[in-house]
C-alpha cells in the first residue's frame, strides 16, 4: 500500500515515522512544505498522482489559544483541509485515518468518561472547527477511521511534557490546575496503534468514529507531579491551582476522559497506562541530553 501522511513534522508524525520505520508499506510523509492540505487540487494531485491506498491525516491547527484570534486559520486547516483529504479520499477509493480530539466535547465537569455516541458541545474556535473536521470527512463518503486523542504529548515539539522539564530545569516554581481531568497520552503509543491498525488492514468493513488515549486519569496537577518525579525533580516544586486562576484565552474542557472501550474491542487493543508511557518518554528524553 501507498499511504500519504500529512503534518509529519508534528509529534505524531515523527512518532509515524519511528513506528513506520521497518513497515512493509510505502508511507510518503508530508508537511506544509511538500503538500499544502488547504489546497483542494494539490491534495487531489497527490492523491491520483502517488496512487494513494490510506491517508493517516496528522495535519491540524494545534494551539487552542492563538486559534481564538485566527478562526479563519483553524478552520482551513481543521475543517476545510480535512475536506479536501476526505474527498481525494473519495474518489481514489482510498481509506482515511483523521486525527480529532476531546475538544469536541466541552461542557461542565462529569464524572462518566465520553463514549463516541454521547453528544458534542465544543465551546472554542479549536474544537468547533475540528468538530466541523470530522463532519466533513463523515459527509465525503470515503472509508475512514476518525480517532479523537487528548494530552498528546513526545520527545519532539511543544507539549506539556517538555515544557514541564524546562522549566523545573530551570528551578521554577509551577502552578498547575487541578480542577481540569482528563488522560495523557503519548504520541509513540497512538502512533504504534495506527501503524498497527494499517499493517494488519484492521481498518476495512470498520468506518466511524473512535476514542483513543493512554489508559488511566489524572489531572494536569496529577500530571506535573509525575513528571517531576520521574525527571528527578522535587514534586513539591509543582502547586496546584483552579482553573479561574489560571486564565487562558480559550476554555478547557473540565472533564474529558475518553472511553476507549469501543477501539479496544474493534481493533483487539492492549492500551498502555499513561504513567508507564510517561517514564519511557522521560527515559528517551534523557538519552537525547548532551
């Protein structure tokens, strides 16, 4: 198979192409210098052209708060982008792996993780136009697998993981809210489960939508704390906080635990707990230092 990868310069892409290493299939990994998503012919182009079989769309507008002030940005590369894929998509006959989030949902703080079925609220530009992402690939018509993710986080790019560790490097004092809850979830085990999912044709005759993160819950507090820990930091150096005290130009959900059950069940899934994810993600990490 030909398969197209787009946003691989991203932490899931580059975690895509560390799984992909040794695959038995051709990935062509692109970012915006070699495809431009948000045009509808290029993409179309590189669909005919390169014989595409799957399409593994990384590609996404990713900082919640600067999209409050670009919507028109966001929703090219959330929404309109994710069009285009799912259209050459389409008509090439290929299948389309879309990447989405726990933004989708939104809301007030509960206590029941989200299945794929429960209702969507995004309450920002973010989740409103990966949202509107996922109902353009559902409208196209192509064979897809949406997998909405959360907390990603790996060794490359900005996540809360490394900008954590810089900053307890650099002897900070942190204050990390409490009252958000959701999973963290490390780019490499996301990345081992597509590569899994296309290696093994797992995703024929299995179109619709799927929750995937690390097993387990925390808050972000929770989160920093293990972090410390594991990067031989004091954890007393990490305090916790609300969310109103915190204040950030788009809104969190508070509560945004996945319910993964439907994507264990489908795909015959070992999903791994996200502390131990964590501590292999600090461990490589480390090898990396100077």
């Amino acid at each position: 198979m030909n398969i197209l990868v787009t946003g691989a310069d991203g932490q899931l892409g580059r975690a895509l192409r560390r799984a992909t290493d040794e695959a038995r299939d051709r990935y062509l990994f692109t970012d915006a210098a070699e495809l431009d998503v948000t045009d509808r012919e290029a993409v179309r182009r590189a669909v005919t052209e390169r014989r595409i079989d799957a399409i593994v769309n990384c590609a996404a507008y990713t900082d919640v708060d600067r999209a409050e002030r670009a919507e028109a940005a966001a929703e090219r590369l959330n929404a309109a982008a994710a069009g285009y894929l799912a259209a050459a998509a389409a008509e090439r006959g290929a299948v389309l792996i879309h990447l989405s989030t726990d933004y989708v949902f939104g809301g007030a703080a509960e206590h029941t993780p989200r299945t794929e079925c429960d209702p969507v609220a995004p309450l920002g530009v973010y989740g409103r136009t990966k949202r509107r992402g996922e109902e353009a690939v559902l409208a196209a018509g192509c064979p897809h697998l949406i997998l909405r993710t959360a907390w990603l986080y790996g060794e490359c790019g900005r996540n809360f993981v490394r900008t954590m560790l810089a900053r307890m490097a650099a002897g900070a004092d942190l204050k990390v809210v409490f009252d958000q809850v959701g999973t963290p979830t490390y780019a490499g085990d996301l990345a081992a489960a597509i590569h899994r999912i296309v290696e093994e044709r797992l995703f024929e005759g299995r179109d619709g939508i799927y929750h995937y993160t690390d097993e387990g819950v925390c808050s972000w507090y929770d989160f920093a704390r293990r972090i410390a820990e594991l990067g031989g930091y004091d954890p007393r150096c990490v305090h916790p906080c609300r969310t109103a005290e915190y204040p950030a130009a788009a809104p969190r959900p508070a509560y945004s635990v996945l319910d993964k059950s439907k994507f264990r069940h489908t795909f015959g899934a070992e999903i791994p707990y996200w502390s131990d994810s964590l501590r292999t993600c600090i461990e490589n990490l480390r090898k990396e230092l100077p």
